[in-house]
C-alpha cells in the first residue's frame, strides 16, 4: 500500500497554532515575573522558525537568517562597546565594574524585573509613535508633549465620568488617542501647507503643553488651600484602573498592570499595519523617496497628515497607560522623559516596531538595574546614562558612516559612467 505524504500546510498550521498557544502564556508569564514562562517563550521560538523553515525551504531561511545577524551586529556591537566603556570610567573613577555590573543586571533582570517591564511600557508606546513618524520620513520630537495630553486626557476623564471599568477604560484610551492625534493636526496642516519642519512645531507643542499641568492639577484637586497633595490631582476612581497580573497570577508584584500587554499588541498592530496594509506601504514609500512616491500617485499630504496623527495617538497612549496603570493621578512633575527617551528606542531599534519590545525592555531594565547598583554598590547611576549615551553615539556614528558610504559609492559609479561614456565617444571620434 502506497503512504500519503503529509503536505507541508498542515505542518505549518501545527507550528503556527504552537507558536501562539506557547507565546501569549509565555510572554505573561515571564513579564509577570514567572520566570519559568521563558521555557514556554523558546518552545514558541522554535515553532516559529520551524514554521519559517516551512515557508522559505532552508536555503532562503538560512540566507534571511545571516541577513538578520548583519542588521543586528552593529546595535550589538555598540551595547558591547558601550558596557566596556562604562567599565573604564568605573576602572578610573574607582569603582569595581564587575560587582557593578552584576548588581546591575540583577537588579534589573530579577530583584528589579517589574520595575524594568513597568519602565518599559510607556516606552514602547513612545518609541512605536516616534518609528511610526520616521518611517513617513517625518521627526516626531514632540512625542514628550503627546505624552502630557495623554495623562491630562486620561486623568479628566477618569474623575469626570464614573462608569463601569469595561466601559470607562476603552473609552478614555480612544479619547486619549483621539487628542493627542489632535494635538498633532496643527504640526502636520503647518508642514503640508507652509513646509514649517515638524521638529521646530512638534517641539514648541511639547513645551507648551507641558507647562499647563500645575494649572491641570489644580482644577482636578491640587489646590494648595484645600488639599494635602498640591502637587497631584485627586486619585482616580478603581473602576478606572488598569487591572494587574496579581488579580489572576498571585505571585506577581503588586503594581505590574496589563499595560505591558497592550503596548506589546500594539507592536505587533503597527508592525501589521506598515507591512501588510495599503496605508503602510505608502507611509514606507514616503519615507524612502518621497519623489518617486508621488510620481507613483501616493499623495504626499495625506500621507504627511497620517503618519504625524497616529504618531500623537500612540505617544499619548503612553501616557493614558501610565494612569490608568501606574500612578492613577497626574503629577505636577512629568519628568520621566518618556517622549525623549521613545527617540533613543526608535533609533536602536532601527524603527522596527517588534525590535522596539526589546530595545524599550533594554532601557527599563537599565534604569531599574542603575538604581540597584546606586544603592548595593554606590556607584553613580550616571554612568548607566553614559552607556546609554555611547549605545546610541555609536549607533548614530554607524547610520553616519553607510550613508557617506553609499553617497560615495554613488559619486564613483557616477564618475565611472561617465568615464565610460567619454572613452566610448573618443573611440567613435577615433573610428
């Protein structure tokens, strides 16, 4: 009797299904600080790449993986680099870099994990509205002013109306995305109808709205005369809270909240949306070459207006996340530079909406780790800054370099060219 071959489709269908059912636990599990999930993390990882396997045959895997490694060498290299450097200061300034580094990642990767995923959220919604902007070819620098009228937005709303949880949180989320896409309308009709650069709009916005919090805060219950906290608007009601892992993992910290969540979805939303959808590739197109874009019919000015509008929706998301999550009250001192900081996320991560996941988690876990090892070892957390600081100079130095690159490249085939084509002239003249 002759066997049937199982075809290859439903193989891919088992690892798929595999892939999903072992990363959502695993990925709430080990955020959760159930570190025992990255075991359900790599069994997900290898369904993957079986999967991958699958679909390209291993020739084309295997060149799409030594592609992966070029891309990701460099960021590598420079958080290597970087963490040396940072032991040389150590090393001159008297401390010992291997007790400090040690306290460092532990602090960061187990005593202090969810006070890294906890730094980590409002970054990734950071860091995904400045790539988002970027890839339209556009410098999002006010995402820090976003940021402000999504806790602003969030904070009203959530003393303002008192409704059931299931109902309030959709809604102040929509609501914060709605204004902070707003806050950006004015940047973007300014840059489609005048050319006014939207580093120099984007930032007098962010400064703008960012002296508005002590008025905010005192007509939300800061008011000296009356209130014990002047500096802090009245506490937002529980319906309005974000829920926690330890409502359904008992051993989670206390204050970890399903933000961390949403802001991972949204990753792979706005992945979607710039790879799989019309929108998107028009976004990239933009971004890419703008000229060529508009000879192909793509209208610049919507495309402007898009990428600006969903960058103010996913940086304001950070800050409705962040109240709804976390603080659940607005603050008068804002200073955590989540918008800035969403720059350097962007920038590591080459814009790469899954690559930020990573790259925010990278900067949560170095601030949370440089506050350990300030407090076991003594030695200053401004040096974790530093690193940070190298990580992203020689990032920038290596972007610098392939673009000097490429244009000299192009000016010698240029010359080459044209090399050719006069030898070619002086031997028809010759003929």
């Amino acid at each position: 009797m002759s066997t049937r071959s199982v075809p290859v489709s439903a193989y891919r269908i088992v690892a798929g299904i595999l892939t999903f059912v072992l990363a959502v636990p695993g990925t709430i599990l080990y955020l959760a600080s159930y570190f025992w999930g990255a075991w359900l993390l790599a069994g997900a990882c290898a369904a993957y790449l079986a999967d991958r396997v699958l679909e390209l045959g291993r020739p084309a895997f295997f060149s799409l993986v030594r592609s992966a490694l070029r891309r990701s060498a460099m960021p590598a290299i420079g958080i290597v680099a970087a963490l040396l450097l940072g032991a040389a200061i150590m090393l001159a300034t008297g401390y010992n870099p291997l007790s400090s580094y040690k306290a460092l990642f532990y602090g960061g990767l187990v005593r202090g994990w969810s006070v890294s995923v906890l730094n980590a959220t409002p970054l990734l919604f950071t860091g995904l509205a400045v790539a988002f902007a970027f890839q339209g070819g556009f410098f999002n620098i006010g995402a820090q002013g976003q940021y402000f009228i999504g806790v602003m937005t969030a904070t009203w709303i959530g003393l303002a109306l008192k409704l059931p949880g299931i109902v309030e949180i959709p809604l102040i989320f929509v609501a914060a995305a709605f204004v902070g896409a707003a806050t950006n309308a004015i940047p973007a009709i300014l840059k489609v109808k005048t050319g006014a650069h939207e580093v120099v709009t984007t930032m007098m916005f962010a400064y703008a709205i960012s002296t508005l919090s002590p008025v905010f805060i005192r007509a939300f219950g800061g008011d000296p005369s009356h209130s014990m906290h002047p500096y802090a608007s009245d506490t937002l009601p529980e319906a309005a809270w974000l829920p926690t892992f330890k409502s359904f993992l008992p051993e989670a910290n206390y204050r970890l909240h399903i933000g961390i969540i949403l802001a991972i979805a949204c990753a792979v939303l706005v992945r979607f949306i710039l790879r799989s959808t019309s929108l998107g590739f028009k976004v990239r197109a933009v971004g890419n070459n703008p000229m060529a874009a508009k000879t192909q019919g793509i209208s610049i000015p919507r495309i402007t207006a898009a990428s600006l509008l969903i960058s103010g929706a996913l940086a304001a998301a950070a800050g409705a996340t962040q109240v709804l999550g976390l603080d659940h009250r607005m603050y008068q001192d804002l200073g955590a530079g989540y918008g800035w900081n969403g720059i350097s996320i962007a920038l590591l991560a080459r814009n790469n909406p899954i690559a930020i996941i990573f790259t925010s988690l990278l900067w949560g876990l170095l601030d949370s780790g440089g506050r350990y090892m300030a407090m076991t070892t003594r030695t200053p957390n401004s040096i974790i800054e530093i690193v940070k600081s190298i990580i992203l100079f020689l990032l920038l130095a290596e972007m610098l370099y392939q673009r000097i690159g490429l244009s000299l490249r192009a000016a010698f085939s240029r010359l080459r060219r044209g090399s050719d084509a006069r030898t070619g002239i002086e031997k028809e003249i010759g003929s």
